[in-house]
C-alpha cells in the first residue's frame, strides 16, 4: 500500500542497483552504502542515495498560461522524484614533499571512478527495462540525468548521478 514511505523505498530500491553495479565495475565493490537524508559528508569510499524535491511533471493543458497551476484542482498530472547516487573512491595525492601522484595513478583513478558511472548507467537503464527496477508499473517514467564528477580533492574522486523517475501520491 502507498504511503509516506514510499520515497525512501525507492531510494533504497535503487541504492541497491547501484551497489550492484559498482560491483561489477573496474574498481570492485563497496560495501560503505546507505541512503541518506540528505546530501551527506563524503568519505572514501562510499555510495549513497538520497532524495532531493519532488516536482510536477509537464503534462497537458500548457496553455493558456495559467493552467499548469490548476493541475492540482482539475487534471491529472505526474509526480517525479529527484534521486541522486553518490559513488566516491578514494584518489592518489601527492606525497609529503609535495610531489604530486603520478599520471599512472591519476590514470588508475580514473578507470574505477569511469567505469562506477558507466555501470549505474547501464545498469540502471537495464534494470528498468527488465522491469527489476522500480517494477509497480513498468510504465513509470524514468529520466536519467547527465552525471558529473566530483571535483578531486581532499584524497576524494567520484561521481554524482542523478535520475528523475515517477512516484504517484497517496491518499492522504
């Protein structure tokens, strides 16, 4: 039945995938994962899931301009979720004369860090095609949204990988 819970089990639902996916990457699995309550300190290494706003999806009538504010009232709409997954490992840093890793390290680094994005990616995308992946409906929307890296620093290397995916409301 749905109810208040329903966010943080999709979160989890898809931490797990991650997690997964991670494992089957270049750099192996982490077992440091949970989801979050919010944007959390990052260690390494690490993944973690956690939501940010839901917002309304853009559903018809567009015009006139107004209407999008009365689809609460009158029409149907569709709400999404913003997940984001956090995966970080650890980065080489320089040594204590100030010397900087080398590029093989570098290079190392980025292999792992490259193929965890990679792996969510497919995975994620493979999951819900399979219908293993957020599986209520195999209509339910799911955006995947461009990743980035995380700035290296601080011995941490990583990606941020957001996804946009439908969560219908409860009676409230």
């Amino acid at each position: 039945m749905a109810g208040p819970t329903d966010l943080f089990n999709l979160a989890a639902e898809w931490l797990a995938v991650c997690t997964a996916a991670v494992a089957s990457a270049p750099g192996g699995p982490i077992s440091y994962s949970f989801v979050s309550p919010g944007s959390p300190p990052l260690d390494c290494p690490m993944i973690v899931v956690w939501a940010g706003g839901p917002v309304e999806a853009a559903t018809q009538p567009l015009t006139p301009p107004l209407s999008p504010g009365f689809r609460a009232d009158k029409y149907d709409s569709y709400d999404l979720v913003n997940l984001l997954c956090c995966v970080v490992r650890c980065s080489p840093v320089g040594d204590d004369r100030g010397n900087a890793p080398s590029a093989a390290e570098y290079e190392a680094a980025a292999q792992a860090t490259m193929g965890d994005v990679w792996a969510i990616w497919n995975w994620t995308r493979q999951r819900k095609r399979e219908g293993a992946l957020f599986p209520s409906t195999h209509d339910r929307e799911l955006f995947l949204e461009p990743a980035y890296p995380l700035p290296i620093q601080g011995g941490l290397a990583g990606w941020q990988i957001p996804i946009r995916v439908q969560l219908d409301g409860y009676p409230a």
